[in-house]
C-alpha cells in the first residue's frame, strides 16, 4: 500500500529519541562519501580530463554541505530530519555525473546513497521517487552531456539506469518494509501506554481507536462490541473521527438487530471493500486463510451506513470467539493483506488488555460497593446499637419518674458514662477510617477494653482468652472486633446469662474467634427461645455476623460445647 498514507515517521520533537543516532550517522556517512570521493579524485587518473577541476570544487562543495548537515545533526536540529535532504543530495550528483560523464560514470554509485537514505527514513513511495528521479537524470545528463563527435555508449547508457531501477526498487521495497515496522512497532507500544486502568475503559478504547485511526491516516475507525462479556443483546458502538476531539462521554448503546448490521457478513471473515473505479470486495477468511472474491451486496449497503468509499474490516477475538467488530474507514488509496493481517494481531494484543482494564473497574466498582456496606455495618454495629441501648435506659429512666421515683442520680450517672463512653468509640471509629498506617497489634487490646466496658455496663462478666499471638492488620482488626461487638450485644439482648467469654486462637494460616455464654436454666427465657439445658440450641443464625464472615472468606456455626455453653464460632483464613 501507499506508505505515504500512513503515519510519517519522522524524527521526533523529543532529541533525546534513538531515530538521532540515525540522523547522525547518515550525516558521518555523507562526509565520509564527500571526502573518500575527492581524495581518489586527488590521487586518480581523471586529473588529466577537462572535467577535473569543477568536479574537484563540487567534491570540496558537497563534503563541506556534509559537515554542515554533521553539525546539525550533532545540534539535533529538525531541519536534518526533513524528507528533502535526499534530493538535496541528488542535486548536488547531477554537476559531478555531468563533469565526468565520459569517464563511465565514476559517481553513478552515489545515487544509491539518496535512495538508501530516503527507503529507510521515510518508506517505499519515497524510495520509489528517488529511484525514478536518479534513472532519469542520470540518463538525461548522460545523453545532454555525450561527446558531439563520438557516438553514444549504449551498454552503459541503457544499462546504468536499468541498474538504478532494479536495485533501487529492492532498496526501496526493503526500507519500507523497515520502516513499516518500525511504524507498526510505534502504533503497539502506544496502545499499551494507553491502556492504562486509571483512564478507565472507555477512553481507553477511544485512545486506542484514534491511534489507529491516525497511524492509516483514515477519515473514521468504529468498533462495535458487547456492552458486557457473553451479553448478545446491547452492544456498544465506538468512534472516533479526524478533527474532533475525544470525548468522555459513554458510547451510544445499540441493540441486536442493528449491531447484526454491522457484524456481518460474519465473524469468521474479515472485509477489504473498495467503491471508486472497480467496486470490489474481498473476503479473508480467517480459519483457512483463503482470499476470495465476492459481490457481497450487504457491503454496499454498509458503506451507505459508514459512508465510506473504501473500508478495512476486521474481527474482534477475545478467548478464541469472535465478540465484535472493527472498521477503518476511507482510510489509504488502497488496503492489503498485509494490513488486514496486522490489524487482526494488534486486536488479538489489545482485546486482552482491554478485558482486563474492564475486569478491573468492575473489581473496583464491587470494592467500591462492599466497602459501602463493611461501613454500613460498623455503623450499625457501633453507633445505632450502642445508642437504642441508651435509649432503653432513657426509657427506664422515664417509667421510674413517672411511677414517682425521683432517686434516678446513679442511672443517671451511668448513662453520661455511656455516653462519654459510646463518643469515645465512635471518635475512634471515625479515626479508624482516617488511618493509613497498618497496624498488627491493636485486636486483643481493643477487645479488652471492651470487654471491661460492657462487663461494666451491662453487669454481665466477660472474660477474653488468646492462644497463640494475634497480629491481623488494621482491616481484618476492624471486622473482628465489630463481630466481637455484635456477638456480645446479642448476649446481652438474649442470653438471659450473667458470664460470657471471648476466646480468639490464632494459628499460621487461621483464626478462630468463639463468643461463648453460660445457657439460662429451664424456663427463664419467657419468650422461650431456649427449651431445657439437656434439648440443645433452638436453631438461629446471627445474620450480621455470619454475613462479616463470609465478606471475610470464612464460615459461622453456632453450637453448644460440653460444658453447656452456648457457642458462635467463627473461622477466618489468614
């Protein structure tokens, strides 16, 4: 395809780029063409001809114009970077060909050094001009400058640019190669700078479709894929476009039926589909890896759609199933093979990546979500419980006055505390979700404490045992101790008991945590919900803490051990 279509590589604004090691060495090299030519010109057999002494100012010329272009390039200048040095260079041949056309073209060879220059800086078209411009000037100044009294040397005068056509046509087609790759290299490495997750999925699809848009110098690229993995029924349509810039707004959502339009003919095939002169479209497919030839009447229609005059048109793989596809639209003069299967391996490096960037904001939004709810329920756990019991003792406090029992001082008392006591967690809690610093010490303290606290309150005894040392970080702390919490509150509120223990065993790869209370004898539960000691537990399931255990990858049973006390134990995995 025209290699002028696509994305130019030219030397970057960025000096410190590799491509001026290029630059610098074909400007050394030039100097060293310049100098080595005029020093066989001093020590040869031409200073006998009638040519020598022009031809020796043009060499003293073009090796100074060398060191110049040298020291630009040192300078890291942009003006060395520009596509016509090359045919500055061919100018400056045409002078020494003509002062020594008779002497079988000593500088014919030169001409390569412009087409070399020109195949691996900026591709094959550029290659091609220089060759056909070195054959026809060389032919030209050949004939222009022949000897009138003698006639014309047809082996050499048919055979040089015959030379220069052939061997610069495979100069030319390998440095477009070259630089094709060293293009395509580009394109891959930026799609990977932007698939980034902070950019989220959405601007980083649109980053990547301008890239390509940009690197086929393509008017329009669209992608349609699902809005979600395995969803056949909403997919979501991307584009991007020359002259506009990317928005962050979501893509418009399109339904089956219309995205069946743009799917087709099927995934299985990729589209090459060309409208002007000879309308024509061809079909790759995939699996077999055979091109045919097809008057596919839906490729027209399609092109109405996009309207476009000629598209590229490829699928969408992801897991080894086609999900979607990808359209390049009115793009270079002419699409190949070669760009079909490029696109195709460029899809199958960036569809991954984009599934995992989506990957991880559904991750984030669900850290997002059960976060919301790990803090609904230490909001829960401790601010609305601690203050309804506040507001049974207000309650109480309100009965006893009104049956005339003015001696209410001590509750009183008691209920400040609680409530100095209740802001103090609550600031603690408040603190706890500022903190960044991770602590693994601070479970058993703050169980302790407390421990002595409801024990004080609530005038049930609570004792708190360790086996093995518990270090958990700061999260896994947290929920810990908000179960503790909660197992203690339900003693309170259901036990009818008046001792309790916390027992936490901490081993390598496990924590066991055991909330454990003493079981009421026959008939002191008047709602019942306990039968005699020797009937075992009326099953029930502590709701909050079973569900803090499961967020935490362990399990919740409930049970009563030998020495008759009611048990909720709860594993964690560490």
């Amino acid at each position: 395809m025209n290699q002028d279509s696509k994305k130019k590589l030219t030397a970057p604004n960025d000096p410190l780029s590799e491509q001026w090691i290029d630059l610098r060495l074909i400007a050394g090299m030039r100097v060293v063409l310049g100098t080595s030519a005029l020093l066989v010109l001093l020590i040869g057999p031409l200073r006998s001809l009638p040519g020598y002494m022009p031809t020796y100012f043009t060499l003293v010329f073009y090796s100074l114009y060398g060191l110049v272009i040298y020291h630009l390039s040192v300078r890291r200048n942009p003006l060395v970077a520009h596509k016509v040095i090359p045919w500055f260079d061919l100018l400056w041949y045409v002078p020494l060909i003509a002062f020594t056309s008779n002497t079988s073209s000593l500088f014919y060879y030169f001409f390569f050094f412009s087409i070399i220059v020109a195949s691996f800086s900026w591709g094959l078209t550029e290659g091609l001009r220089l060759t056909l411009a070195s054959a026809a000037i060389y032919t030209t100044v050949s004939v222009l400058t022949a000897p009138k009294d003698q006639p014309l040397d047809l082996d050499n005068l048919l055979m040089a640019p015959i030379g220069l056509l052939i061997f610069g046509y495979i100069i030319a087609r390998w440095g477009g190669y070259h630089t094709e790759l060293k293009n395509r290299l580009k394109l891959l490495k930026e799609v990977t700078v932007f698939s980034n997750p902070r950019f989220g999925i959405d601007r980083t699809i649109k980053a990547i479709l301008e890239s390509i848009r940009a690197f086929y110098d393509a008017e329009t690229c669209v992608l349609v894929v699902p809005g979600k993995p395995g969803d056949a029924d909403s997919y979501l349509m991307y584009r991007v476009a020359r002259g506009t810039h990317l928005s962050r707004s979501a893509p418009p959502e399109i339904g089956h039926e219309a995205a069946e339009q743009f799917l087709s003919p099927s995934l299985e095939f990729a589209v090459i589909y060309k409208k002007k002169g000879s309308a024509y479209t061809r079909l790759f497919d995939i699996k077999s890896r055979v091109f045919s030839e097809t008057n596919f009447s839906d490729s027209e229609k399609l092109a109405g759609m996009l309207e476009a005059q000629k598209y590229l048109s490829v699928p969408i793989y992801y897991r080894h199933q086609a999900v979607g596809r990808l359209y390049i639209i009115n793009g270079p003069d002419r699409f190949d093979s070669a760009d079909m299967d490029f696109m195709l391996q460029l899809m199958d490096h960036v569809t991954p990546v984009m599934e995992n960037i989506r990957l991880i904001d559904n991750l984030a939004s669900d850290a997002a979500e059960q976060e919301r709810q790990r803090i609904a329920h230490d909001i829960h756990d401790s601010v609305i419980q601690p203050y309804l019991g506040l507001q049974f003792g207000l309650a109480a406090l309100d009965q006893k006055l009104e049956a005339g029992n003015t001696g209410i001082r001590d509750n009183v008392q008691e209920l400040l505390e609680l409530t100095n006591h209740e802001l103090a967690e609550l600031r603690r809690f408040v603190g706890g979700l500022r903190a960044n610093e991770e602590r693994a010490d601070v479970l058993l303290p703050a169980i302790e404490r407390y421990a002595e606290r409801f024990s004080l309150v609530t005038g049930i005894k609570v004792d708190v045992a360790a086996k093995g040392k518990v270090k958990v970080n700061d999260r896994l702390a947290a929920e810990l101790f908000q179960i503790v919490a909660e197992g203690l509150s339900n003693v309170r509120r259901h036990a009818f008991c008046r001792d309790a223990r916390v027992e936490i065993s901490c081993k390598e790869t496990s924590l066991l945590l055991q909330i454990k209370n003493s079981r009421p004898s026959k008939g002191v539960n008047p709602d019942g919900e306990r039968g005699d000691g020797n009937e075992g537990v009326k099953p029930f399931r502590p709701h909050s803490i079973a569900e803090r255990a499961a967020s935490l990858g362990g399990d919740t049973q409930v049970f009563v051990d030998d020495k008759d006390y009611t048990v909720v134990s709860v594993g964690i995995p560490l």
